[in-house]
C-alpha cells in the first residue's frame, strides 16, 4: 500500500513508496493545497503539508490506479537564546544576544535603570523555522538590569571629643558614592 512519512525541515526527506503487483508505480508531490496539476516527482524539502500521488498506468494486461497520502513537513525548531541579566551600572545597557543565521535582533533598546526591558528576535525564515514557544515569526523576551548592591562605609577608628566647635566625620570613599 502506498506510504508517505512525516519529517523536520533540514532532515533528510524519505521518499514515499509503494509497490504494485503489476506494472511501475510513479510517485508524484504537491502542496495538498494546490491544484493538481501542480504534482511534481522532486520530492519537496520546505515545511508544510504535501500529498503524494502514486499512479500506475493502465496498459492491455491491467488496470490502471492512482491512490494518494497526506505527509508533512515539520518547520525546525530553534530555541530561543538564554538572557542574561547584568547589574545597574548609571550607564545604558543592552542585553547580550548569541548570534545565529536562524534569526536577527529586531529590538534590543535596553536602558539605564533596573528594571526589565525587552529583546524582540525575529526568525529569518519563518516558513521553515519555529520558535520552541511560540508559532509567531517573533518573539519577545526579558532582559533584565538588576538593582546594584551598594556596599556600607566602612567605620573608622575616629573618636570626637567635645571641643565646642562643630567637627566633621569623614566617610571612607568606594565605588558607590
């Protein structure tokens, strides 16, 4: 009987089969939304749902037959990279993006503040490719500016003895003030 198996864009596509008891059985692939007249025996590499045709040809000693079976092909999944968070700094920032040819960086403001602000990545070819949370050909993610840590000042062996006169207490300096 005539088969045609589902597989992942970028795999090796498996061709469908069928054997006939008589005669020589021709195997033919379209979009199963396309008119029939678009069949074709390349056997199709882009994501989507396909009909494959099987005919075999009527001759003086048998009868002729054509069958069909729906196969797909599944878009690829790509994961979307991991964010890291970086630390109030007074200074803009902007999240660290890995590079990849299956998407770009479409939004990637970032800001001065702590707080969260976001990352948009679009995918590069949305026909073939999807995003592991996502079937959008964008997705939005968080990039994050943490409240820095602010150390105390460190007290210091200074001891004010009343004079009368006003006195100053210095503070020992560091990075956050």
């Amino acid at each position: 009987s005539p088969a045609a198996n589902n597989w992942t864009y970028g795999s090796d596509g498996i061709a469908a089969t069928a054997t006939a008891k008589f005669g020589t059985v021709t195997v033919e692939y379209k979009l199963s939304t396309a008119d029939d007249n678009a069949y074709s025996q390349v056997l199709p590499t882009n994501a989507g749902t396909y009909t494959a045709r099987f005919t075999v040809i009527e001759t003086s000693n048998y009868k002729g037959l054509t069958a069909t079976d729906n196969f797909v092909i599944e878009k690829q999944t790509v994961t979307e990279p991991t964010i890291e968070s970086k630390v109030y700094s007074g200074s803009n920032q902007v999240a660290t993006v890995a590079q990849s040819g299956l998407y770009t960086v479409t939004t990637n403001a970032g800001g001065t503040n702590a707080g969260d602000y976001d990352v948009v990545l679009t995918l590069t070819d949305s026909n073939n490719y999807k995003w592991s949370t996502t079937s959008e050909a964008a997705v939005t993610l968080t990039f994050t500016i943490n409240k820095a840590q602010l150390t105390a000042p460190e007290a210091d062996a200074t001891v004010f003895t009343y004079t009368g006169s006003a006195q100053t207490y210095v503070l020992l300096a560091n990075d956050n003030y």
